[in-house]
C-alpha cells in the first residue's frame, strides 16, 4: 500500500525515509512535521536508515540532507550518533549542513567530534568542526595548536577560526619563526587579528520551512507502469491525477488504456475524471477508446468540465469537424472551461483559433495564460514574441516563455540557425540555467526534426543510448529524473511545474 500524507503519523519514521527514498514519499512540509513532532525518538529509525541504504538510484533525491535538515530543526544532542553516523558514511568529508549541525549544537558536540577526530585519524573537516565550535576545550586547543606546530598555514586558519586568546602566544612563536616568507606571515597574521577581534556572535537558528513546499507530489515520471497502477487506487486525487498523465504520455497499451478509460467513467473526483478523458487523446486501440470520449463530448448532460477534458482529446479532429471547432468556441467562453478550451486550441493545429490566444494572454487565471502562451508557441505566433520576452521576468510563466519563444521565432530551420537562435534567447533571458537551457534546446530540437534535421542540443545523449545495449522493453529502467529536469511528457516545462506539479 503506497504511504499517503494522511497515513504518516501511523509509518514508522524508517518506513517514511524508505518510502521518500523510493519516491513514494515527497520532501515536503508534510513530511518535515510528521517527523519534527516526534521529536528525539526519530533519531535510532535515521541511523537504521544510514545503515540500510535504499539500493534504488533512478532519484536525484537525497533523504540523507532531509534527514540532517530535520536533525538541525531539533537542534538537540540527542541527534549526535546519527550525525556522528552522516560523517562516517561520508567518509568523514563533511558537508557544509554537517559542520553547521555540529556547530549548532555547540558544547554538546564536543566528545562526539573529539572522538571522529580520533576514529577518522586527524581528519581535515573534523579539525574544521571542532575549530567552528568556538567552544574553550583544553583536547581541542591541544589539537589546533599541534595542527600549527606540523603546519603553520593551516594551523594559524583553524585557530584564526577557533578564536581562543590562549593560541596567540604559540601563532606569535611561529610568526617569529616564519622569516621571509610572506604568504605564511599573512596566514598567521590574519589568525592573530580574528583572535583579538573575535565576539560571541551566534548564528541565526536553523529554519527548515523555508528550504521546503508545503506540499510535493510522489516522483511520478521515474515510476514503472505497475507503480503507476498503484497510485490509481490512492486515497490522494492528486496522484490519481499524475498517475494517469504518465501512464498515458506516450500511446499505452489497449490493457492500459482501458484502465485510464475505467478511471475517467468512474473516478469519485472530478479533476482526475476530467483529466483522465484529456489523457486518452490519440488512443486508437481499444476501438471503444474513441467511441467513448466522443460520447463524453456530445454528451450534454454530463458535467461540463469532463466534457472539456474529452474534448481536448479530440482536438486534433476540429479542422475537419465544425461542431468540435466550434464547441472550443463555446467552452473558451466559460470561465471553468476555459484553460481546457486554449488546450485544444493549439492541440487541434487550427490557425483559425489565432485570434483568440492574444486575449487568453492577459486572462486571470494562471493556467490559461500558461496554455496561451504555449499556444502562441506551437502556432508560430511571431506578433507575440515581444510579449513572450517579457514573461522571461515572470516566475510563474518563464519555463514555458522560453520554450514557446524558441518554437515562433523566425528563421531558416538548419543547425547552425538553431544554435545562433539559443545564444540571442540566452541573451534575451539573461542568461539560463541548465534546466532552462535544456528547455530552450528541446524546442529547437523539435523544430529542426519537424524539418527532417538532425537535432544539436541532445546529441552526445542519443549517441551513448545508440552505443549502449538496450534491455528488453519490459526489463527498462526509468530513467533518473528531478524535479528540475524537462517532463517527460513533453511539454517543455519543467517536471515539476507540469507532470510534478
């Protein structure tokens, strides 16, 4: 049974770790409370955790930072072993959270480093942690001070750090000592002047609702077809809903579609019926595929909203169809129907609904301004490319700017044109971020395969899957997936503002 957020409090905290590991569970808010409330009996479940790693790495996720976010929102010494734990699994390279846990924790975090500093034998980032501490400990003078005796550089650094007034005398020794040589003087200098300027400032404390959404979704598109079956029969509409978006992104098979069909007729949500009906777009096996979501469409009766989902899914017949033109028409004049109707615009490929989308620009509502803007993209709309640019300001709205600008910007379609045409997007953007860039080369990818061109920006990547043994169909792993990456389902947008969301 996959884990639901209203069945958290009855998971063990190991179960729920397990769970975000395999992508069931969302790093969110949700889960961050669930396990804040629990307080200092979370901590023997993390250290299982660390002992017991999940051996599935299709996830770009790391539970591990969740984990010590957690421990550092407790800030109490009863999260010690386990970060005492993080350091030995990480071969006692410490993170910058790791130091900062320690540190956080102050005096209580004494012993614990003191023995890392025995057991990792003088480790460079324990050294680093003790010094941080600011904590006057006798073993840890000791330390720092036999440090500057084997090297006076770093020595003179971690004490700087340490700020302990009974250090200068020995950083004077070895300033004395250090001759000629002015990098090393600078070094010891500098460690004098922190020591005679040191307070006892402390940092803000650690606020882990910031770091996290409210809410996530489950990590949707990495799911093997028999995961997403699952989630059909989850409690939550919402992963009823990405369930049936990924199961259906590319054509499925008739077993599957029949399933996604079984959903949209019987759902006890409305947006996971409606959406279900859009998803079984271009599904011609089963025969009865069509035959029902046409039904859906004519069907007055029925409620409005799965209507528009149906509707979306015949888009693409409207050029040749007067009445689904012109129930687009009808349904882009209902405020509830709207976002679906701009869909089925661009879906469709019918120039005729041009006029409409520079109205759809300025809607209220935020996912009719998405698909406008998607739908000026896919129509080529050159007259709306100044409109585009500006929303590369629009946090909401960037993500799919960029991708729709790339697609209507004019110009011969050859790779030489393409790349010149990413670089002036990167310029108009400001500049862009992997994800954005990997957006931006998308769209012009499929521009140059829409004219019979080789693509340019995802080469390397087609040329190492050629050269790899593909397994069997029914053997393939989902690829690994984060929630920046470009969705799989294609819609140019990042996963997590499209099938993530």
């Amino acid at each position: 049974m996959i884990l639901n957020p209203d069945g958290y409090a009855d998971a063990s905290v190991f179960e729920l770790l397990a769970e975000a590991e395999r992508g069931y569970v969302p790093l969110d808010r949700r889960l961050a409370r669930t396990l804040v409330e629990r307080g200092d009996s979370i901590f023997p479940d993390f250290i299982r955790y660390l002992e017991e790693p999940c051996e599935d790495e299709r996830l770009d996720l790391d539970v591990c930072v969740f984990a010590l976010d957690v421990a550092r929102q407790l800030r109490t010494p009863a999260a010690l072993p386990f970060l005492a734990e993080q350091a030995r699994r990480d071969a006692f390279e410490f993170s910058d959270e790791l130091t900062e846990a320690f540190v956080e924790l102050g005096e209580a975090s004494v012993e614990t480093l003191l023995g890392l500093y025995d057991e990792s034998d003088g480790a460079p980032d324990v050294r680093f942690a003790m010094a941080g501490l600011g904590v006057r400990h006798p073993r840890i003078l000791e330390t720092l001070l036999d440090l500057l005796e084997a090297d006076p550089a770093e020595g003179s650094i971690v004490l700087g750090l340490y700020g302990d007034p009974a250090a200068k005398p020995a950083l004077e020794k070895a300033l004395a000592a250090a001759g000629d040589n002015e990098r090393l003087r600078q070094e010891i200098e500098g460690a004098i002047r922190e020591i005679d300027g040191a307070d006892a400032t402390h940092p803000e404390p650690f606020d882990i609702w910031p770091l996290y959404p409210e809410e996530e979704t489950p990590f949707f598109a990495a799911f093997e077809t028999a995961e997403l079956l699952k989630f059909l029969a989850s409690p939550v509409p919402e992963y009823r809903l990405r369930a049936v978006k990924m199961l259906t992104f590319e054509e499925p098979p008739p077993e599957i579609a029949r399933r996604v069909l079984e959903v949209a007729k019987t759902d006890p949500d409305m947006g996971v019926r409606a959406m279900a009906w859009e998803c079984l777009e271009g599904i011609h096996e089963p025969a009865e595929i069509e035959k029902a979501v046409r039904a859906r469409v004519e069907d007055a009766e029925a409620p409005v909203e799965e209507r528009a989902g149906a509707l979306v899914a015949l888009a693409h017949e409207a050029r040749d169809d007067e009445a689904l033109h012109r129930l687009i028409l009808e349904f882009y004049e209902r405020p509830e129907t709207r976002e679906r109707a701009v869909r089925a615009m661009w879906h469709s490929g019918d120039r005729r609904f041009e006029s409409r989308i520079p109205e759809a620009f300025g809607d209220p509502d935020l996912g009719v301004r998405r698909q406008a803007v998607t739908a000026a993209g896919m129509f080529g709309m050159v007259g709306q490319l100044g409109r585009m640019e500006r929303l590369f300001e629009d946090g909401d709205l960037r993500d799919t700017a960029l991708y729709a600008y790339a697609l209507a910007a004019p110009g011969p379609v050859t790779p030489a044109r393409m790349r010149g045409l990413y670089t002036r997007i990167e310029d108009l953007a400001g500049g862009l971020n992997e994800q954005e860039g990997a957006i931006v080369g998308k769209a012009l990818d499929d521009r140059l395969e829409a004219h019979d061109q080789p693509p340019v920006f995802h080469i390397e990547e087609d040329r190492e899957a050629e050269e790899e043994d593909a397994p069997p169909l029914t053997e393939a792993k989902p690829a690994k997936v984060g929630r920046n990456d470009p969705c799989p389902c294609g819609s140019g947008k990042k996963y997590k503002k499209c099938c993530g969301q």
